[in-house]
C-alpha cells in the first residue's frame, strides 16, 4: 500500500499535453495567447497544416467555432497582436489626457 503524502497535490483541469503529440497542436491552437508562429517553432507546422488538422480531429461545428475565433481574433498572429497592443497603448494615452 501507498503512502499518503503530506503534501496536497493540484490535479489540473485541462493539463498541457505532450509537445511531440498533435493533441500539444490542437490545445495551443485553442488557446490565445499561443501564436501561430510559436506553433511553428515548436512543431514545424505552419497555419495551413495546424488548419487541416485541427479540421481533421474536431467536430464541424467545432471547427466552426474555432476557425470565427480565430478569425475575429487578431493575436493568433504575432504582427497583428503587436499592432493591437500599439493601438490600445495609444488609445490608453488619449484617454488619460482628458
């Protein structure tokens, strides 16, 4: 029998699978903050492949779902998550003058 550890463990929800898996793919084009060029250093696919695959593995009203998302939301793109920061910089600037 096992010994119980004093030592609480934290059981995680949605744990981060393995990068050498096509589930490490999908998770990270789930999530937003990982760009679609950090995809490309990690795993040598480009947004093409992550699309196909992803197209592949969820469901069609998933894949919907994620592909509006992803297409309303411009930080899957390192360049565009840069300019988005600059304008809100900006805005923040504005709004602090008056």
């Amino acid at each position: 029998m096992k010994k119980k550890s004093f030592i609480p463990q934290t059981k995680v929800k949605n744990p981060e699978p393995n990068k050498k898996d096509d589930n490490w793919v999908i998770w990270a084009a789930w999530a937003d903050r990982i760009t679609f060029e950090e995809i490309k250093d990690k795993t040598g696919k480009t947004e093409s492949d992550v699309i196909k695959l992803m197209r592949k593995s969820l469901r069609p009203g998933s894949f919907r779902l994620w592909r509006k998302r992803v297409h309303n939301t411009s930080i899957k793109h390192r360049k565009k998550f840069k300019l988005q920061r600059k304008k809100l910089r900006e805005k923040i600037k504005i709004a602090d003058i008056y």
